[in-house]
C-alpha cells in the first residue's frame, strides 16, 4: 500500500481545485526516512500547487 496516501491526497486536493496544501511532517531524515519514506515529500514533488510543511513539536 506504498504511495495510497500521497494519491489520495493528491487527487482529494485536484478533485477540489485546491490553491494551496498545508501538511505537518516529523522531518525524519537518514535510513529512518528511507525505510519509511515520506508522505510529504511525495506530495510536495508530486503537487501542482504550492505546499506549506510545518515540522510537528517535540513531543
């Protein structure tokens, strides 16, 4: 189920002719993000609007 999220995100954001998309990311970074990957950077790749990545606080 690698990329449902970013796709459904992405065609959520295209079915509403959105202008912009806000998201939080853990900034995870290293073999940690590899492993997992990255909702938000697909997006922010994959988007044809402006992205806005808020890092979430510590917990």
């Amino acid at each position: 189920m690698h990329g449902a999220v970013p796709d459904a995100l992405l065609e959520h954001a295209a079915d509403q002719c959105v202008h912009l998309i806000a998201m939080s990311t853990h900034g995870r970074t290293g073999l940690l993000r590899l492993v997992m990957g990255s909702v938000a950077e697909q997006v922010v790749r994959r988007a044809s609007v402006p992205v806005i990545l808020v890092r979430a606080a510590a917990p």
